[in-house]
C-alpha cells in the first residue's frame, strides 16, 4: 500500500502553501534497501523524487503504480527496461508493459530515450577528453539496452566486448560488434522479451547479494567496464585495479566498494543529485515532469541539453602506472 513517505509529505506541504512542486516516483523491482528520496531542481522547477524498491515482486510494484496513477507527475520504471532498442528496432520486454500499463492517467518512462541519446554524447565527451583511449577494451555486461554506448564505443575505434550472452545466458560467447549484437538481438530478444524479467536480470534481493566472479576473465582483460551498475556488481571480481567504470544508479555504499576494489575512475552517465546517481528512468521522469514533453519520441538530447544535466567523473584511486589522471 502507498503511504506517505516524508518527501510526498513536504510535497503536500508546499502545495498548501500554494507552491508547485512537481512528483515523481521510480517503482523498481529492486531492492528495498535502496530506496531513496531527494528534492530536485530541473528547469528552473522544484520536483520531489521518490525510488521505492518492490524487491523483486512484479504485484506489487503493478498495485503501487496503480495507487501513483493520477496522484504524481511521472512514474519511471526502475530496475526494469520497457524498451530495448537496438538500430531501428525496438523490443518490448513483457513485463514492463504490464507494468507500463497499469498508469492510466500518469506518463510512465523507463529511461530508454536518456539511454539511447545522452549516453552516446557522455562517452563522446570522455573519449574527446583524453579520459579513455581509442584501442582500450572496453566490457559491456549488457549492451542490448545500452545500444547506443555500445556503437559509440565501437565508431570511435575501442574495442567491444558485449557481455549480453555471458551474463544474461552464461554463456561463454563476447559478442566483439554491433553488427553481431543487432544480429542477435533480432534473434534472441523476440522471445527474451517474454520471459519472466527475474531470469534475464538481477532483481530484489540478487541486488545485493554476494558477487559470483566466476566470469572474472572478462573483466580482468578490460580496461573500462560499462553499463548497468546491477550487472557490475553482480559479477564483478576480487579487485578492478586500475579500471575506468562507467555506469549509474549508484550510492555512497557503491562507490566506497568501487573505490575498495580499486577503480581508478567511476563516471556515472547521470548527474550526482543530493549524494547519489539516479537510474535513467528518474532522470527522464523528472524531464518529462517538468518539460511537458509526454508522448511520441522526443528529442531527448535536446531536453538534456536544455536542463544543463551531465554525467559524473569522480577519481577514486591513483593510476596504477603512475599518478592520477
């Protein structure tokens, strides 16, 4: 049952006293423990944002959504993509349809259009930087819903290794281009997208269980680690000394484990807003909650641009070849 946590209650004061403020709620199939909330200011507009995890229980979230429908300004899917897309295709995940659809009056938003414009403009921006180089390895745990970083990475001359299959399948098979992953997931996601969500990604309590290294190999050869945080930390080894890890939706607690295995540099490809990064879904919530862009396709780079939101680099430990850079 949705109760009023203390951020909907300041909401509820501020519109007493007759100033907007505008809500919005991640509900994620995540972890509980990961709940968070924080008062935001995107163009120019106040927006009390809300994560609240369901631990894995796809009811529970659909009756949440249901009991947000007409009382906030966006819901954003967490813990769940609706969409992947991939080139000119895009796939529907089952579940996350259902739970789309449990709105009927709120926009619901998963972060699919962050992902598929910004992302590209971050790894742009860290490439044209000097913070990576062309010729690194570069391991993305999952590159279906992340097509976009991952053909960025590839035009500008690093080398891919798309995880898709090792850790979604365990399956013993780098996808090494992005033609080979649009190759697959024409073959593959038609029925991925059916399957109950748990069986393809980390949910509820697997969040934040201890990691499984058994994939350790694939992490050692690379020199930057990307995509989902959820994914990282699922399968992540002993130590990541001297990586470049770009992902997002991290806390405090996430980074101080970064920074324990040694991770030169994290960036996370959403802004640190009052002390943590926010998954994609609530960046394109608060957006669509403050830019009135609610339907089609918008041009999502341009609504980032107008917010002035950017990614986060923050050096944790000192380049194992000498010095920080």
């Amino acid at each position: 049952m949705f109760s009023e946590s203390p951020i909907m209650a300041v909401y509820n004061d501020v519109h007493r006293m007759g100033r907007l403020v505008k809500t919005v709620v991640s509900v994620s199939l995540g972890s509980r423990q990961r709940d968070h909330e924080a008062t935001l200011t995107l163009l120019g507009e106040t927006v009390a944002v809300r994560r609240q995890g369901t631990d894995g229980n796809l009811e529970a979230a659909v009756n949440l959504i249901q009991a947000l429908d007409g009382q906030v300004d966006a819901i954003g899917l967490g813990g769940i993509d609706r969409y992947l897309v991939v080139r000119n295709r895009r796939y529907e995940i089952q579940d996350a349809a259902r739970l789309a659809q449990a709105a009927v009056k709120t926009p619901v938003v998963d972060g699919s259009g962050i992902k598929d414009t910004f992302e590209r403009a971050l790894i742009e921006s860290l490439h044209e930087d000097g913070v990576i180089a062309p010729g690194q390895t570069v391991l993305m745990v999952s590159s279906m819903d992340r097509f976009g970083m991952a053909e960025t990475f590839e035009r500008l001359g690093y080398q891919l290794v798309a995880g898709d299959l090792i850790f979604a399948s365990h399956i013993h098979y780098p996808i090494r281009t992005a033609d080979e992953l649009e190759e697959l997931a024409r073959k593959l996601l038609p029925s991925w997208v059916r399957l109950p969500f748990h069986q393809l990604y980390p949910v509820g309590d697997a969040q934040v269980s201890d990691a499984d290294p058994r994939f350790h190999e694939y992490f050692d050869a690379a020199d930057i680690i990307a995509g989902d945080f959820h994914y990282i930390r699922r399968y992540m080894p002993e130590t990541l000394a001297g990586k470049v890890v770009i992902t997002n939706t991290t806390t405090p607690e996430d980074v101080a484990l970064f920074a324990a295995k040694g991770v030169r540099l994290l960036v996370t490809t959403t802004p640190v807003l009052a002390g943590r990064s926010f998954g994609t879904n609530v960046i394109e919530a608060a957006l669509v909650a403050v830019s009135g862009v609610q339907s089609g396709d918008p041009d999502w780079g341009a609504v980032v641009a107008r917010a002035g939101l950017q990614g986060t680099r923050r050096q944790l430990n000192a380049n194992p070849r000498g010095g920080a850079s």
